[in-house]
C-alpha cells in the first residue's frame, strides 16, 4: 500500500499519491502526520516530503487541514494557519478547517477567537460533535454552565453521542466533582471506557463522594483489573470507609498486580495506615518509613511513634514522637495529648517498673499543664490532669489529685448551660473527694460531697456508705 510505502522511505521526496478514496487521505495524513512529529517540523527535512503531499492533495480541502494540523501538532503555529487558509479557500465549508482555526487561536490562547470558529463550525456542520465539544472545552472552566448548554445542542442533533460523558470530562478539568459525578451518572456506566470511569472515580475521591468513588473504582476493575488508577482508588476509598481489610488487598493489587504503576509517597502512607489499624506494626513502620524517604512529612513521624508505643518499643516510641515535635513548628493541642498518650501506655504496662510508671505519669501529666496553659477554659485537660494525679496518689502522698478536681468543680459550675460531661466531671470529682475526706478522717467533708453525689447519682455506692455512717 502507499501509504506503507510512505513511512517505510522516511523522508518521502520519491513518495507518489494516486488519486484515492476517503479512507485513504485519512492514511496519507496520518503518515505525513507522523513525518513531521518524527522531523519535529525541521522545514529542510520536510521540504520534499510536504512537496509530494501537496502536489497530490492541493485540491482536498480535507488534506490540507490535516496538513496544517499536522504542524500544529509541533507547535507551528505559522504553517497550520497557512494550510487551514488554503483549505478554506479550497472549502468554505470544510468543518476541518474551522475546527484547526479554533486550535490555533486555543494554542494561541485566545479562547474568545478559538470559541468563534467551533461555533462556526457546528453552522457548517451541525452533526459534527467537534465543533461544540471543542466550544464547551474552551468554556469549562469560564463558564461550565455555558458548556454544557453547548452540549445540550449536541445531544438535540446528535442523540446516540455520548454527551454526559463528554460534559462530565470537562466538569472534571474544572474541578467540579459533584458536577462530574452528576453527568458521569447520567451515562451508561458500560459504555465508560477506562479514563471515563477513571475520572468518575477520581471524581467522587476528591469530591468527597467516597460511596460513589469505590463502587466506580470496583466496577471498573471488573473491566480493567490492571489499572493502577482504579487500583489505587479502590485501595483509598476503601481506607476511608476504614474497610481495612479490602484497602490491604487493593494496596497490593496497584503495587504488585497493576500495569505501569508508580508508587508514590501517598501510596506507602495510606498503606502504612491500613496496617497500623489491623496492627501490623512493623509493616506499617516500614511503609512509612519508605512513604517520608520519597517526600518528607513530619507527621509521619507520629505516625511510626505510635506503632512503636502500641507495640511496646516505649524508647522508640518517645524518641520518635519527640523527633516530630522538634520539628514542628505549628504544635497542635493534640500534638501535646498524643505524646501524653504514649506516657500513659508505658505507665499502663505490666512490664514497668514502679518507678518507671510513676515517672511517666509525671511526663504525662506535664504534657496536659501545658494544655492547660495554652486553654485555660477547657474543663477536659483539667479532668486530664486529675485522673492522671489520682493514679499517682498513695498512702504516703495523698490528695495529689484533689486541686484539679476542685478547680474542676469550680469550672463546671460556672458553666451556665451544662452538658452530659459536665455531670461526668462532678460525679467523678465528688467521688474523689468523698474517699479524700473520709481517707483524712473528715467525716463531715466526705458527707458534704456524699450528698452532692447522691444528687447526681443516687444508687451510688460509695455515696450510700459514707451517708450510712
């Protein structure tokens, strides 16, 4: 065939064109389409080659916007323009040619003159979807209402084209999801090919729509079970709805079982998370570890510091959680109760020593004063401080708890409106302070509180005995 012969001679200046059909003009400008992608638009070594073109199509108004097309696709901007002007003076009703003047005032980014000839176009040639695609393209992020009104025009003259497909593409790139979602949900999902339904997915995941994302991301990896981007979804969206589980096997499908896939820092810490919630420890150590050599984040080192403090490694899990806050430098409330949290782990273990526990609520303890400080009003840190001084309260030193606990009573009853942990903290404060009281043989004290916690808590125990006395 010619046009085999055409790409087999490379720069084409022996190359003859037979007249020909249809069929074959859209061939002969695909391989003149490829020569000057290969030339890269070298004018000398696409001299001869374009010469042979010409001299067979300079009256197909049709090849020659192919040609100009063909330019355009290396950027020259000056020899497209050229070709699509000889196809219109060829063809004053070549849509081709209106379609490339478009492209080029789009790459000249002239969106107002490149939406002008795609709206001529669908004069020209109102059953050609290009021309309003291309229309509503140019509007999709200046305004996507306009561009789906473009599209709704399509669909009056075209009814079998898929315009909701098309229309959710464009919401996509606008970064309208719910939008996208919308038009993805008007199509058939099983005429979606996989970048459609990739964009559907993607566009429920940014979206917040996470339901939507994996029920898409599971559809199409019915089709495609090698997609790392499905693959990729399934394993976050799953995650999200902490189905645990079907996130570690979708992780291992997009890293292991999916084509041209490219693991990314995200990729490592979302598995790292879905292992630390089935408390695979290690492996979740592991994972992070290799997520902050691809990109550093410091919340990853956190993250590594609580599955040490779960697995027991309280060395690691304090030098690494102190390694996070040094280098943080915008700390969080929670920041300061997540390091008291691993504090109190090591004071939970059966492993510790005495010692080694009452130091660690002391650590504890320190990390909620300086909540205290920096939310002077929060009654929680407050509670925080008393349950942990009443866990280091003993026989030789008592009553370490009782100034939180009454500087507790205090706040909560200065609250005007108050709630279901407001009567926790006075049920738990009168509670300590009735055995603080009776403990110093104060009887009449440990009354006093007996009857306010009765007030709030009448089958109380402790409550009943004392008032019993």
């Amino acid at each position: 065939m010619k046009t085999i012969k055409y790409l087999l001679v490379g720069a084409l200046a022996m190359a003859s064109f037979a007249p020909v059909a249809a069929q074959d003009v859209k061939a002969d400008v695909a391989a003149i389409t490829k020569v000057i992608n290969d030339a890269k638009g070298d004018p000398v070594a696409l001299k001869e080659p374009v010469k042979a073109f010409m001299k067979e199509y300079k009256k197909n108004a049709v090849a020659l916007a192919g040609l100009g097309r063909a330019y355009l696709d290396v950027r020259n901007v000056e020899e497209a323009t050229k070709y699509a002007n000889e196809a219109m003076k060829r063809n004053k009703k070549c849509v081709d040619a209106y379609l490339l003047l478009g492209d080029i005032e789009a790459v000249k980014d002239d969106g107002g003159a490149a939406a002008s000839w795609y709206q001529q176009a669908t004069f020209i040639d109102p059953n050609e979807p290009m021309g309003y695609i291309k229309y509503a393209r140019v509007y999709r992020k200046i305004s996507p209402a306009e561009s789906a009104a473009m599209l709704e025009n399509l669909r009056k003259v075209r009814p079998d084209y898929p315009v909701d497909a098309v229309a959710a593409h464009f919401f996509f790139q606008a970064q309208q999801y719910d939008q996208a979602i919308n038009h993805f949900g008007k199509a058939d999902i099983n005429s979606l090919n996989e970048e459609q339904l990739k964009e559907y997915s993607l566009a429920g995941y940014y979206g917040g729509n996470y339901d939507k994302a994996l029920d898409v991301a599971e559809y199409g990896l019915k089709k495609y079970p090698r997609s790392a981007v499905l693959n990729r979804m399934a394993f976050y969206n799953s995650l999200v709805k902490q189905d645990y589980d079907d996130a570690l096997e979708y992780s291992d499908k997009l890293m292991n079982h999916s084509d041209s896939a490219v693991i990314s820092a995200r990729d490592y810490m979302n598995l790292g998370y879905t292992q630390q919630a089935l408390k695979l420890y290690d492996d979740a150590i592991v994972n992070f570890q290799k997520s902050n050599e691809l990109r550093e984040n410091n919340d990853l080192l956190k993250a590594v510091a609580q599955c040490y403090s779960a697995k027991g490694d309280h060395a690691n899990a304090v030098s690494k959680y102190e390694e996070y806050m040094t280098k943080e430098t915008d700390l969080k409330n929670d920041d300061y109760s997540s390091l008291a949290d691993i504090y109190q782990a090591i004071a939970d273990d059966e492993k510790s020593s005495a010692e080694t526990r009452v130091s660690a609520l002391k650590k504890a303890d320190a990390q909620y004063a300086k909540l205290c400080e920096k939310n002077p009003n929060a009654k929680f840190y407050v509670y925080k401080r008393a349950t942990i001084n009443q866990e280091m309260d003993s026989e030789e030193n008592p009553g370490l708890a009782k100034p939180y606990f009454d500087k507790l009573i205090e706040m909560v009853n200065n609250t005007e409106t108050k709630g279901q942990n407001d009567m926790t903290y006075l049920k738990r404060s009168y509670r300590y302070l009735v055995v603080y009281h009776y403990s110093k043989k104060d009887l009449s004290a440990a009354k006093e509180y007996a009857k306010k916690l009765q007030e709030l808590d009448p089958d109380n125990d402790v409550a009943k005995q004392i008032l019993a006395m």
